[in-house]
C-alpha cells in the first residue's frame, strides 16, 4: 500500500511544521487549521487507520497520544482544547493512517472541525 501523507511527513519527504517528535509519535501544524490552535498527534506507526483499531492494537499508545495531547495544550492554549478523532470517511477522515486533531484558543461555540 502507498505510504500516507503522514508517513511521507515522518520521513521528511515532504515538508510540515514540526512541534514535536519521540520514538512513538510526531506532532505538527495541520496545513488547513480550523481553530486558532489546530495540530495532529500522530502515531509513527501506520499499522492503524483509526483510533477503534489504536484502541483495540496498542493502547498504551492510544494513551500516549492523549498525553502528548495534553502537553501540545499547555504549551499552545493554555491547556484547555477539543480532542477529535474522525473515524471513517462519512465522519470526515480523510486520511486513513490514525491521528488525533487537538483544537483550541478561543472556538467558537458549536463548532466541529
Ligand atoms: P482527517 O480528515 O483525516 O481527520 O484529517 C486529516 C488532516 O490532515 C486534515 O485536517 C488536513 O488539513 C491535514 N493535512 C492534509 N494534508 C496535510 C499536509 O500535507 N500537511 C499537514 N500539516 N496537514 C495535512
């Protein structure tokens, strides 16, 4: 199968603002942001289309991605955001490789990305 966007990210082989980086996951600026404050936690490993098969294959990595959620917060909203995993294409997922859209600093009330 063709390597997603996001793996095309990780292995710099096509460019993306990067926030942060460990072994497990990569966060970066989402190129067509929807809140004042809109970045992707995303697992390094493609073996997940979305967070239903992160949940059930590996969830203390599902768990790691909250956390770095958490802190990707602190650090550019003042730690408070919306958590989004859209989860199949009628949802809005548009990329099949698992990620999480952290969204904050001042939304709109009732919106979804
Ligand atoms: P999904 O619709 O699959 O939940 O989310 C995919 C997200 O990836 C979208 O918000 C979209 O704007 C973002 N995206 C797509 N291509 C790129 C890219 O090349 N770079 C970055 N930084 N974000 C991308």
């Amino acid at each position: 199968m063709a390597d997603s966007i996001f793996t095309k990210i990780i292995n710099r082989e096509i460019p993306s603002e990067i926030l942060f980086e460990d072994d497990r996951v990569i966060a970066i600026r989402d190129i067509n942001p929807q809140a004042p404050v809109h970045l992707l936690v995303v697992p390094k490993t493609a073996a997940y289309a979305n967070v239903s098969e992160l949940a059930q294959g590996d969830a203390e990595l599902l768990a790691h991605v909250v956390a770095m959620a958490q802190q990707l917060a602190n650090e550019h909203t003042g730690g408070q955001y919306r958590l989004i995993f859209n989860t199949g294409a009628e949802a809005g997922q548009t990329i099949f490789h698992v990620h999480a859209h952290v969204l904050g600093g001042d939304l709109e009330e009732g919106t979804l990305a």
